[in-house]
C-alpha cells in the first residue's frame, strides 16, 4: 500500500491589507487631530494713581515698618505683637468702630505683620479697612 503524503499549505501572511488599515488609521488621527498653540499673556501689574484722600483727624492709623513694628496714631507700640496692638486699639474702638481705618504697610514688611493687622481691627469691629499706596520713587 502506497500513502500519499499530504501536502502541507504554506502559511503566509498577506501584509497589503495590513498596511491598508495602519494607513487608513494614520489619515484618520491626523485629521481628527487639533492641534492648540500655547500662548502667554503678558500682565501688567497695576500701581495707584490718584488724588490723595482727604485726611481726617477722626481716624485710625496703624502703621507697619519693615522689621514688623507697629506705629498707632503716631505713638510706636513696645513690643509687636498681636495682644499689644488689640490693647492699644480696644480704647478706641470703643469711641466708635465707625472711623476709618487706615493701614500703611511698607514694601518691605512680612504679609504677616499686614494680615495680623487686619485681623485685630476686624475683631474689634473696624468695618471701614483700607490700605494706603505711595507712588513709585516717592
């Protein structure tokens, strides 16, 4: 008996299709794709111009200097901290929290020193808080 071998099909992979669909998502990315331009804006910081306001003999100045320490109304606190300046400023809020509150902070002072600043006033109940400005060079 003679057996006829088998004959084994060469496996192949046909790669045309293939490269069809690879070709066909890379035209679909590129298309779908939007490409954004990153811009930078380009600020200007502001700085106060303006009349100077009219000075009243009714109102509260605190002023802080660039070591930190506070000056009320002129008269320099001894030590400055947060319990000193509530004691200075406590016999005035009880004439009337109404008046205007004036701070004059300089450039260099700690933002921490401002902030303790306005915290006592707002405790005490000075609703009328603003902060001075000075014109550059001056």
């Amino acid at each position: 008996m003679k057996f006829g071998r088998v004959k084994k099909d060469s496996v192949e992979v046909n790669l045309t299709p293939l490269i069809d669909v690879v070709f066909l998502l890379l035209i679909f990315f590129m298309v779908s794709t939007t490409f954004t331009r990153e811009t930078r804006l380009s600020v200007e910081l502001p700085e106060a111009t303006g009349v100077a306001a009219l000075t009243d003999s009714r109102m509260v100045e605190v002023s802080i200097a660039a070591d930190g320490t506070y000056v009320v109304n002129g008269d320099r606190l001894t030590r400055s901290d947060r319990d000193t300046l509530r004691t200075v400023l406590l016999p005035i809020s009880q004439q009337g929290t109404d008046l205007p509150f004036v701070i004059v902070a300089d450039a260099a002072a700690s933002h921490q020193a401002v902030v303790t600043v306005m915290d006592v006033a707002g405790r005490l109940g000075f609703a009328n808080l603003s902060i001075t400005t000075q014109e550059p060079g001056k």
